[in-house]
C-alpha cells in the first residue's frame, strides 16, 4: 500500500513537471541551473528511495537543469540530516544553483530547521523546490510562500514559550522547586568546620558526598576572603 502510494504520487509529480503546474513556476524559457538532489526515507522505508529520485530526476531533466549532486539519506524520525549538510556545503561553495527534493518533511526535521535552512538558500542566492508540495521558491509566488513558514515557525516558537511558561508556574502554584539544585556552596560552613577540625579535604568530600574539587574551591575562597579582611583591618 505504502509502496503504491508512492508510485502514484510520483506519477502526480510527473504530470505536474510536464504541464508546468508548479506552485510559482512559469512557464518562461528554462535556464541551465545546476541542481542538488536530495531524499530521504525511513529505516523502514528504504524501498521508495529509488522512486523518490527518479521523480526529482525527471523532474530537473524537464526544467532543463544539469544534475550536479545527488544525496540519498536513510534515517528515521527527526534525527540530524548529516548528508543534507552536502548540499550545504556545496551551496556555500556556490557549486550549485538550486536544490530539489521530493517533499517538503524530507529535507526539514522540523519547521524552525526548514525556515532556517531555506534562508540560508535564500541567502546564497539559490533555489529550492519541493517537488510533492509544487513549491518553487524560485519565484517571487514561492518566496511568498517561504514568507508564511516562517510566520508559522515563529507561532510554534511562541506557543512553546507559552506552554513553558504555563509549566512552570502550574509547578510553583504546587509547591515544587523550580531552578537548579543546591550545590556544594551551602555546605560551605560545614565543610570550613570539618578543615578547622583537621579533616582532609577527600574526608570531607567523602563525608558530604560533594566532589573534591568542590571543596577545594570553598576553601580556597574562604582563604582568599580571610586574608582579604586581615589586609583591610590592617590599613
């Protein structure tokens, strides 16, 4: 069925490249860009690799472009795209002109990654188009496009500000400590205590399960304020 779904998508994909139905795209003189290919599936789904990129081969081939880097990454869930960082590096280089995936989700682990990513493209002055949505960023429609991802990029990040600070305080209203623990420093009197009585240092450490180096530190700032003191009193 999975597999199906795919063909199917991919024939729609087709039907769009020859008729020149991509969201943004007209239908002026095609112009020889150099183009980076991507896909990606699932650790499951590694048998639709192949027909994601006969879809984004046909489809460059009509647009007239020349296929300069193809990437192929399998992965699962929102992992990092390691390989996606190829066509990075080659659009840093200026080694192509655009960038061309099968589907919006496959280059993007999340919203703010795929926002951030197409600025960057945007910035370097090169295209993307994702072939299943019909998105041609090339075009002054798809850039509007972009605009709105990044509207809604901006929703999601607040409405995460918005549910953690709803957290946190549901958490006081509870009773719960919010913040870091208590560290080693409000044992600092009782750890001063233990050296004036001539425990070592690893002792005391031991003895208040905190680290020596902890300890180390205390004292030494307790030294260090001491002798700032004496040398006060005696001006």
């Amino acid at each position: 069925m999975q597999i199906q779904h795919i063909e199917m998508a991919v024939k729609g994909a087709s039907a769009k490249t020859k008729s020149g139905q991509v969201f943004g795209h007209s239908r002026k003189q095609p112009k020889m860009f150099r183009a980076g290919l991507y896909a990606r599936v699932s650790t499951q789904d590694q048998q639709t690799l192949p027909l994601q990129m006969r879809a984004v081969r046909e489809y460059a081939a009509t647009r007239g472009w020349t296929i300069v880097l193809q990437v192929k990454e399998v992965g699962s869930g929102v992992s990092e795209r390691e390989l996606r960082q190829k066509l990075m590096e080659a659009a840093r280089r200026r080694e192509i002109d655009i960038v061309l995936v099968w589907r919006l989700d496959r280059w993007g682990r999340s919203l703010p990654d795929l926002v951030s990513t197409l600025e960057e493209l945007n910035h370097l002055g090169v295209g993307f188009v994702s072939l299943t949505e019909a998105l041609d960023l090339t075009t002054s429609t798809g850039r509007a496009m972009a605009g709105l991802l990044s509207v809604f990029a901006a929703f999601e990040h607040e409405i995460l500000r918005e549910r953690v600070r709803a957290g946190l305080e549901h958490a006081r209203q509870n009773g719960k400590r919010l913040g870091r623990p208590a560290t080693a420093a409000v044992k600092s009197a009782e750890i001063r205590k233990l050296h004036h009585a001539g425990i070592s240092k690893a002792e005391i450490a031991r003895r208040l399960d905190i680290g020596r180096t902890s300890v180390r530190r205390i004292l030494a700032d307790a030294s260090s304020n001491s002798a700032a003191s004496n040398k006060q009193r005696r001006k």
